[in-house]
C-alpha cells in the first residue's frame, strides 16, 4: 500500500475519532525545518500542492513540535493558521519515530472547545500506524536506491571483469593458431594450459556476475517467450563444442510451439547451462539428446546424456552455490555455479528442474515449465 493512502485513512480515521469536521497530515522534509501537507480529509485539495511551510510560521506546528500536543480552544482567542477555512478548534500532534519528530497530525473543527490534550492520547494507536507507515517507506526508500547502487556497480564490474579476460583469450588463441610464429611442443602447452585457465576464469566471472545479477536487478520484467526457439538457439550454439569432442548431438522438438512465462535471455541461459554441463561432462564419443514435448499439460525440456554420471550422495547438493561432486572435480573446470543458477531462473518461472543419474552412465535433467499456450509451428 502506498505511504499517501496510509496517510489519508490516517487523517480520516483520526477526524472520526474526535468526530472532527477535517485533518490533515504533515511530513517533515529532510532540512528538518519544513512541513509540507501529505494527506487530508475535508479539507480543499491544494492544501496538498502548496509546497513545504517553515515550521516557525505556523505556532500550532511550532507548538506540537516542541511538546506532546497543542490545542486551540478556540481560534477567536488563538492561532490557526488555515487560510480561507472556517475552523474554530484544532488540535496538532506531533508523529515522532524513536524521539524525532517526523511530522504532524492535525484535527480541525468548526466549533471551539472541541478538543483537549486528552483528545490526544485517543489518537496514540493512529500515530503510531502513521509513524511506522512513514518509517517502514522511507526505509523502503533507502534501500531501493541502495539496490539501483548495486546494480549500476555490476553492470561496470561486468564490463570491467570480463573485457579484459576476452582480449587475452583472443590473444592466446591467436598465439595458438600461429600467428606469432611456429610454437615448440613445449610453448604450445603452457598457452594450452593458459587458454584453459582463462576459459575457467571466463566461466567463474560470468557466473558470479549472473549471480549477482539475479539477485540485484531483481526479476527482468517477463512475458511469453517460445521454448522450442530458446532450444533450438542453444543447441546450435552448442553443436560446434559437441562436435570437437566428437559428440553425438541430437535435438527432438515438438511439433506445437510451447509458449512458457520467462524472458528469452533468462531462458537461454538455463539451457546453456544444462546443455552445456552434458557437453562438457561426456567423454569423447558418447551422447547428448535433448527434447522438448508436452505432457500432462506442461513443458518438458530433456537433457540427457551418456557421460560420467553423479554419485547418488552428490545429488541432494547439485543446485547449492558452489557444490561440485568429486567425479566432476576430477575431469573439468568448473565453478559449481550455473545449476544454482539455473534452479533460481526455472523457479522464477514458475517451473522446477529435476535430475536422474547413474555414475558410468550418464545423467537426465528434467525442466518442467508451466505452459501459457502452444501453437502450430
Ligand atoms: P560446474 O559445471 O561449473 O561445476 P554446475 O553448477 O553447472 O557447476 O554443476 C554442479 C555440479 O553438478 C557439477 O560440478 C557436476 O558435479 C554436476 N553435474 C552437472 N551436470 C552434470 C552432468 N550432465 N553430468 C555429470 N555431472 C553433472
């Protein structure tokens, strides 16, 4: 609920306990010196355009500010200061967070003696709602500007981070292919070596900041996104990797488009992750199918293949942030933080991931996704 609906049952709700004829709430600006009108009842609506007031102007806030409460009797022998209104009594009591003042509550009535200081210990509860109102918005304030903070930071450090790792895998490659000249056996490793430290590094850069990402900008704002499109993208992607390690690829898609609740991004990047996790952990000359259908009214993306398997006691912490099983450890880099990523991407989505494996061979995942409609390809 928004900080001016509060503020206006507040102000309502307070000129019905005192059977007042108007109210009005007032917030203290940042200088500490100003009020400015947040909320009414029964009062004209410009009161709310008129721009911050310097508490010194007005004695009733000036009053409220300094003790517990201040009343005006009667306005014929008093001050109140509301121009253009016909109010005889009134009653201004201050809004106070953990000793400081935040702002004022008034009570207006178009009788005199209406109001006593007691009047305001009737409306303790009121202020106390109003005063955790505006405390819990600012709070919320402040720590949504925080988060814009963090996210601009890993935009630069994603650019920062990674340019440089690009440049010198391209460097190392091109000293690979030979264009430095002719390398001994001996050259030729230790740049394999570091090629393979810096795909390593380029992995754990992009994963982190991924993390990162997910967890600082929130949710991408997510529509319909056709799933059979998002495979067929990765597996091409992926073919040229299966191919050099001499891997069967195979794809099955089905024949209706299935349109799931995700962004295309997001979605690509789950099965970049779990296409390539089979890529990456089977053996030359085994296989990787993958297949998207429909059952029971839901999509489901297989992953299956034929490499090193998981042991049964690494599967309860295959999606935890840097969990890797030994086997895998054995035989390639990693960072163990794509499938936590994954599982945060699916679940966001509405769907769920699940694994099936036999260590010596091979390993399904399972990505169900609810479906928003399908259609003829
Ligand atoms: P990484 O691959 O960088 O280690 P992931 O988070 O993608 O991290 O995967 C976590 C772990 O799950 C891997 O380290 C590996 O132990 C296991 N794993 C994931 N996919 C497979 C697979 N297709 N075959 C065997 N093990 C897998």
């Amino acid at each position: 609920m928004e900080l001016s609906h509060v503020l206006t049952y507040l102000a309502e709700s307070a000129a019905i306990a005192l059977r007042a004829d108007a109210a009005a709430v007032c917030l203290l600006d940042e200088s500490g010196t100003r009020l400015s009108v947040a909320a009414i009842h029964g009062l004209p609506a410009e009161l709310l355009d008129r721009g911050p007031q310097e508490i010194q102007s007005c004695a009733l806030d000036r009053e409220a500010m300094s003790s517990r409460a201040a009343v005006v009797a009667d306005a014929q022998h008093g001050p109140l200061e509301l121009p253009g209104q016909d109010f005889r009594a009134g009653l201004c009591t201050p809004l106070i967070h953990e000793g400081q003042p935040v702002g004022t509550l008034h009570v207006y009535a178009t009788v005199p003696e209406r109001f006593s200081e007691d009047d305001a210990v009737t409306l303790r509860p009121l202020v106390d709602l109003g005063v955790a109102a505006i405390t819990a918005t600012r709070a919320m304030a402040e720590l949504e500007a925080l988060e814009a903070n963090q996210a601009q930071f890993i935009r630069v450090m994603t650019h920062e981070l990674r340019s440089p790792v690009v440049v010198a895998q391209s460097l190392v490659r091109n000293v690979l292919e030979g264009y430095a000249g002719k390398l001994t056996d001996k050259q030729a490793d230790v740049f394999t070596r570091i090629n393979r430290r810096l795909d390593g590094l380029e992995n754990l850069i992009n994963d982190l900041l991924d993390l990162a990402a997910g967890k600082a900008l929130g949710p991408a704002e997510e529509g319909p996104v056709v799933l059979n499109a998002s495979i067929g993208r990765v597996v091409l992607l992926l073919q040229p990797r299966a191919e050099d390690k001499s891997l069967e690829m195979t794809f099955q898609s089905c024949r209706d488009q299935l349109v799931v609740r995700g962004t295309e991004e997001g979605l690509d990047r789950v099965f970049v992750n779990v296409v390539g996790n089979a890529v990456k952990y089977t053996s030359p000359g085994g296989a990787v199918a993958v297949s998207v259908q429909q059952v029971d009214g839901q999509a489901q993306v297989e992953v299956a293949d034929t490499g090193i398997g998981i042991p049964e006691e690494a599967l309860p912490h295959l999606f935890e942030e840097f969990y890797r099983a030994p086997n895998a450890k054995k035989t390639e880099v990693g960072t163990g933080l794509g499938l936590a990523i994954v599982k945060d991407l699916v679940e966001r989505y509405g769907g769920r991931i699940q694994v099936k494996s036999t260590v010596g061979v091979g390993t399904t995942f399972t990505v169900t996704l609810p479906l928003l409609s399908t259609g003829a390809v």
